[in-house]
C-alpha cells in the first residue's frame, strides 16, 4: 500500500519545473497554451490541456514506472476527479488535491476487494469498507481457471490423488507423468488419461480442457509461457476452430446530430496490457501520439466531444463497441468518422483488453457493421496490429491554423467521400514494434507523413493515397520487407486526412 501512495507524490517535481524546459521536450501540439504532448526527462508524458506551462484541465500523466493518471489538473498537478492506474491492476478513482487522494474515492485492490469512503492526504479515513469488486461482464465469463496465469506442476497439485503412472488406473481422477517431463492431473479411462482435466507441459505451457490419446482432444485452452492463449476446438493436438463465444454487441439507439458543417468524430484505441497475451511496450504511446495528433490544428483540431481515446484498462470489448456506436452514428452525411487501434491483432478480430482466450474479440465484422450504419460521407479505420489486413471489403508548415483548417474541411467537401481502410500488414504477416522508434513501425510513418512528409504535390493537404504511398515505402524499407501495409475500400483517392501549415 505505501508502493500505490508513494507514486501519488511524483508528479509535483515533475510537473512544477516543466516550464522551464517545454521548448525542448513538447513532442506534439501546444506545450504552453493548448493542447499537446510533453516527455519529461525522466521518461514520464503527459498528453492534455496547458495554461501557462503547466497541465491544467483534462489529461493523462503516464509514469516511466508504468503508473498512469487520467482526469483533472490545476496547475500542474493532480487536482480534481481522476483515476489512478497503478502496475498491478489496482486502480483509484475519486478526488484528488495537491496530487494526493483527498474527498471521497475507490481504491479497488488486485484480489477483487475495494475501499470506498472518504479519503484525507492519501490516506484512507473513517471505518474501512473492504468489498468485492463486482465484474461488469458477468454475462461473458471466461471456463473455470481460463484467466490464471501458466504455472508449474508441483506436488502441490497432485495432494490426494493416485499417482496413475506407477499404479493402474481405471476410472476416475490421478496424475501420469509423461517421460518427457509433462504432467496430467484429470479423469482416467482404463488406465490412460482421457477426459476432463490439466496438463502441465515440461516446457511451462498448461492446457486445460477434454484430453485423449495423450493430446488435447475436444474443448480447451492452451495457456502458453510466453503469455498468448488459444481457446479451441481440437483433434489429436492440432486446432480446428476456435471456442464459440456469448458476446453481444450494443445496440443502444443513437440519435444523427444534423449540421450543415463537416465534423470529425474519432476513436483512438491503444492497447499494451494484455492478461491472455504477450504485454505490447508502445501501444499505448502511439494511441495518445495519434490523439494529440487529431487534437493539433493539422490533425484538425477536434473538440473534446468529437474524439475520445480508450488505453489499456478502458478499452475493454463493450466499451469499444460502445464509444464507437455513441461517437460515429451521431455523425451526419457532411461528417467524418476515423476508428484508429494499435494492439494485437488475430485473423479477423483485433484484440481488446479484456480478451481471455476466446471471448471478447473485437471481430473486423463488428467495425465494418458499425461503419456501415454510420451516415458519414467518409469513414477511414487505421490499424497498426497483426493480421489486420484481413480487415477488407468494398467500402467506401507555417501561417494561420484557421485557414488551414478551413480548407481541410472543403476537402472533405470536394472529395466524393466512402470508406478507406489503412492497415499496418498484409492479414498473414505481424506488426513489429520497434525499441529505436519507440514505437509501433507503422504508427511512426503514418504520423510523419501526417505532419507533412507525404505532402508529395505540395498542396499543403495529405490525401489518403498519397499517405499510403509514403507509408508503405517507408515500413517496408525499414523493416527490410518483412511487412506491408495495405489500403483498401471504395474511396476517392483524395480523401484528406490531415494538412501541412503553410
């Protein structure tokens, strides 16, 4: 507990001396007055609203020590409503002062249990309330054991059961060690392992599920060491199809939001933190570059309530589909709409926090629904995840920023509009991160040629086609051909998607 308070300090040395360093930290935007994106010389960012120097209004502090907080500053520190993201999945949220919990809050700890009251100098006060933290996905839960993480045999685990490899062993549970060092622990039938139970691999990876013919042979989960899970239908050891799964899509109505001026409504998901699969360093870095990005005079200078960005913790299945539902089926014939992910990515689904195996993909199928219910007259998806070029269908400088932006926007108007989608890599290759970069190889070309350097006719407006021409020469130089972005759907090639200031 003093680790989750402690952390809660940081910011105010941090944050009180950033103004006299902006100039050579702010890496996007506005540093001073506005909007931008700031490192810290220690390796801490902030993205949000500046007033002076310092961050003030709405925005996000993500630590070096993988700390994040997301909510309200006031001269440079944490005051207001926010939410603390500590590295072991406990969270707080609540009300903050002078960067320290004070007022009322919820700390909801690692186990499930949560403390909720009031809140004095970080420290909690009054009778403690310890509760269970209930899941708000009750309807989607995840087999028994699904979500632990891959552990050794031990003896541990075979306590009270019959030891099946030295003694005969009909019917019922015991434990068989196979000469290469794996272990079963389930149901028997005449002296072999057949049926329901674990096998604990030699080389740290744990199945769980229907087992015969010394491999796994039904229902299971193959839970590997190096993170990834794979729930499937299997025969003989080899997977044939993937585990049916109970979700639902939201269908909460929207209502158009008319006018006779272009808008921009924007998604941006980013996410790094994965339980079921190998943890991305990046993601979450290229997610806030590419919102800073959108909130920049280039990028279009979107308002608050036209773009919304979901990392990590907040960018669970539902709420995805959600965001996505609330912010694009407002948006009118005149309108744009842009759903940008970065994170891992299966054959046709992208992967949200909350992915346990088999539930809670985010399927390509689902995006394109959402697309296509959307009246905007253009809607572009960019992907920076592996196998996302399987996302395919036949869809659609300097000077004053106002008159930049005025004419992006006639882009917009002049362009016959569809849907274009801008996916990172071909649908059989991977997406690679890069720790030179600091950042997914893609993401890092697509924002530099946003800013200008795919401005190949001069113009001063960045077409969908002439960013797609940069960025594929680019990732595939750098990654020496490994992987090819693709851009596909029925679009007008001169689709705008940001401009250079003259």
């Amino acid at each position: 507990m003093k680790g989750l308070l402690f952390c809660t300090i940081l910011p105010a040395l941090f944050l009180v001396t950033a103004q006299t360093q902006l100039s050579a930290q702010c890496l996007d935007g506005n540093c001073r007055n506005g909007y931008g994106l700031y490192r810290f010389p220690n390796g801490d960012e902030y993205v949000g609203n500046w007033s002076n120097g310092r961050p003030h209004g709405n925005g996000k502090y993500k630590f070096s020590t993988r700390e994040r907080y997301e909510g309200e500053f006031r001269y440079g520190k944490f005051e207001g409503t926010g939410t603390m993201y500590y590295p072991d999945g406990a969270y707080y949220t609540g009300s903050w002062k002078q960067n320290v919990k004070n007022g009322l809050g919820r700390l909801v700890f690692t186990n499930g249990t949560a403390q909720e009251g009031s809140w004095v100098n970080g420290k909690f006060s009054g009778s403690q309330s310890a509760t269970a933290a209930t899941s708000q996905n009750t309807s989607q839960k995840p087999k028994p054991n699904q979500a632990s993480k891959p552990k050794p045999s031990g003896k541990s685990d075979v306590a009270g059961l019959i030891n099946c490899t030295s003694s005969y062993c009909r019917t019922g549970r015991g434990y068989y060690d196979y000469p290469d060092g794996s272990r079963w622990i389930g149901e028997f039938k005449n002296g072999v392992p057949n049926g329901e139970g674990v096998c604990y691999y030699a080389g740290g990876d744990r199945y769980e599920g229907q087992w015969a013919n010394g491999a796994p042979n039904g229902e299971g989960v193959i839970y590997a060491a190096n993170g990834r899970v794979t729930g499937a239908v299997w025969v003989n050891g080899a997977a044939i199809r993937e585990l049916d799964s109970n979700e639902s899509m939201p269908t909460d109505p929207i209502r158009v939001e008319a006018s006779s001026t272009v808008k921009i409504y924007a998604v941006v998901v980013g996410v790094g933190r994965y339980t079921s699969m190998p943890s991305l360093k990046f993601t979450d870095d290229d997610a806030y570059r590419f919102y800073s990005f959108l909130k920049s005079p280039e990028g279009g200078a979107l308002p608050d309530e036209q773009i919304a960005v979901l990392v990590d913790e907040s960018a669970t299945r539902e709420n995805v589909l959600r965001t996505m539902r609330q912010y694009f089926l407002k948006a009118d014939a005149n309108d744009v709409v842009l759903f940008y992910f970065s994170g891992h990515g299966l054959e046709g689904c992208f992967l949200p926090v909350d992915f346990d195996g088999y539930n809670n993909k985010l399927r390509h199928e689902e995006i394109k629904q959402i697309l296509m219910q959307s009246k905007a007259k253009h809607k572009l998806c960019i992907a920076d995840a592996c196998h996302s070029g399987t996302l395919n269908y036949g869809l659609a400088a300097k000077g004053t920023a106002p008159v930049s932006l005025a004419k992006y926007y006639q882009a917009f108007e002049d362009s016959s509009g569809g849907v274009a989608l801008l996916m990172s890599s071909k649908g059989e290759e991977l997406s690679l991160e890069d720790h030179g970069l600091r950042q997914g190889v893609f993401t890092y070309y697509m924002l530099r040629g946003l800013k200008g350097a795919a401005n190949t006719d001069g113009d001063n407006i960045i077409t969908i086609r002439e960013l797609f021409n940069y960025v594929y020469a680019r990732v595939r130089e750098y990654t020496t051909n490994v992987q090819t972005p693709v851009l596909t759907g029925a679009f007008d090639d001169g689709m705008p998607v940001a401009f250079q200031r003259y």
